[in-house]
C-alpha cells in the first residue's frame, strides 16, 4: 500500500535486533503495533500476524 506506515521491513528487523539482544525500547503508535506484529511472528510463531492495513487476511486480534 503507498504511504502506508505499516510496510517496512527494515522496522520490524530493528524491533527483532532490540528484542534479541535485551535492548530497550520505546514504540509508541505505529511503533507500537510494528512491536506487537514483529513479537506475534517471531516468538509465538504466527507467521501470518500483520497489519489489516496492509493485509485483510492477517491474522487480527
């Protein structure tokens, strides 16, 4: 989606770097939901977590 927020990749490789090497971090709004989608997909293993604003067919909470 053009100008979405929620399409990049480079955030969510962040958001894993901070998560695995004990880092802190602070993610407010749209950092925020990147966290909780990264954290679904790479420690419960729902690899079909996502935003519905990039995908009506993620899984959504």
């Amino acid at each position: 989606m053009p100008g979405s927020p929620y399409v990049c990749d480079s955030a969510y490789e962040t958001l894993c770097w901070a998560r695995e090497n004990h880092q802190p971090l602070l993610g407010s709004c749209g950092g925020f939901q990147y966290a909780v989608i990264e954290y679904a997909r790479n420690v419960w293993g729902w690899q079909d977590a996502n935003h519905t604003e990039t995908d009506s067919e993620g899984r959504v909470w």
